[in-house]
C-alpha cells in the first residue's frame, strides 16, 4: 500500500512538475537549438553541443565559452569569465528552496541545475507549497530541454545556412521573457527602475566589468530596499465600530 501511494506521489509530482516547466521549455529548447547550431557552424563536432550543455549547463555561459575556446583563450580568462557570467547564482542560492530537497545527491544535482529558468519558475509565490521532489524533476525537465535542444540543434546545423544571424540573442530573448512574466506576477516598478539604475551606472563607471559591478549595485539596492519596507511601520488596525465598517 505505501509502494502503491509512493508510486501516486511520484507520478504526481512529475506530471506537474513536467507542466511547471512547460512555459519554461518552449523558450529553452529553441535557445538550446540555436547553441547547437552555432556549435557545428562553429567547426566543432555535434557532440560537443551535448557536452557543453550536459555538463556545463550555464546558458549563457556557454554562448561566451564557445568563442572563448575557438580563441584559445587562455584557462585564467575563461575562468574569470566564468565567475563573472555566474555570479548571479549566489544570490539565487539565497531564496532558491534548496532545503525541501532531500538527499546529498538530489541536492548535489540541484545545486548544479540552478538555472535562471529554475529559480525564475520557483521564485513565484505558487512554488511556495512545492515539494522537493517536484522542484528536483522542474531542473530535470528543464535541463532536458536545453541538452535535447542542443543536441537537435547540433544534429540539424547542416540544415541552417551559415548567414543566419541573431541565433546568439536567444539568450537575450528569453531572459526578457523570464523578466515580463516575474513582473506580472509581482507588480513591483521600484525593481526594474533599480536594475535599470545599477546597469547604466555601472556601464558608466566600469565599462570592462558592466556585469558584475551591476549585480553587485543591484544586490546592495535590494537588501537596502529590503530593509527599509522590513522596518516601516504598519497601519493599525482600527478597532471597535469603525472596524466593522465597509
């Protein structure tokens, strides 16, 4: 009986975590074909698509490291590039319900899986209530999406003539959807102001370092921001007659 409410459970949990990703997948799968693509273009073999996205698996990373690797750029620089691009995930490891995941390897695989598309999903008020087998199969399912992708799109670069430009704005592309979509789920101008505010500031003040510096302005501008709702004082509640008033 408890094998059979397990196996319920689980079957549970993928069908809906297969349907949390959805959303997600129709924009990661054809970003993925779009990297496939460029791999083959780019003079590597197909196989290298499936590499870089099954076992780099950091988006836009890889779009930068392909070019890094044609160049033959030296490891520091790839290195340094690297923990520039991702640097945004130590934030995302901060709210990211890491902590409903049970087991060293489920939570090894999570951690590695923590994509923009991931924690954009479950940054919703809706995931509040997911479990953690349901958050694991959502980075499952969407690391399928980008490595099915990539794969297809590798084996089908032939087909694409090599003039076709604008592929590498699929990342681009899709982080501006992510964004929309978190903002009509919450409604919060100041947010966008502010990432807008620490992006120009930081292309003004250090053109070679635009990213980092931008994340680092935005972090600070939201734990201050955090801090200045978490101690405003909250209206009272009105008691006796006035209370009961419509």
């Amino acid at each position: 009986m408890d094998t059979e409410h397990a196996g319920r459970r689980l079957r549970s949990d993928l069908s809906r975590a297969l349907a949390d990703s959805g959303s997600v997948g129709l924009g990661a799968f054809p970003m993925g074909v779009a990297f496939g693509v460029l791999v083959v273009h780019s003079g590597l073999d197909w196989w290298w698509a499936s590499v870089f996205s099954g076992l780099i698996y950091a988006g836009s990373l890889e779009f930068l490291l392909l070019g890094l690797v044609l160049a033959g750029a030296p490891l520091g620089q790839v290195a340094l590039t690297a923990f520039t691009v991702n640097f945004r995930h130590v934030f995302y490891a901060l709210s990211f319900p890491l902590h409903r995941v049970r087991g060293r390897a489920a939570r090894a695989y999570s951690t590695f899986a923590l994509s923009d598309e991931a924690y954009a999903v479950t940054a919703g008020p809706a995931a509040r209530s997911y479990p953690g087998r349901r958050v694991l199969w959502l980075q499952v399912f969407i690391h399928l999406y980008w490595a099915g992708g990539a794969t297809a799109g590798a084996l089908l670069g032939a087909a694409v003539p090599a003039g076709v430009e604008g592929l590498d704005f699929a990342v681009t592309a899709l982080f501006a959807v992510l964004a929309l979509d978190a903002f009509r789920a919450r409604p919060a101008p100041a947010v966008p102001a502010l990432a807008l505010g620490c992006a120009l500031a930081a292309r003004l003040a250090v053109p070679g370092g635009q990213l980092f510096v931008a994340f680092l302005l935005f972090a600070a501008g939201l734990l201050g921001h955090y801090a200045v709702v978490r101690n405003r004082p909250r209206p009272r509640r009105r008691r006796g007659k006035e209370a009961t008033r419509v």
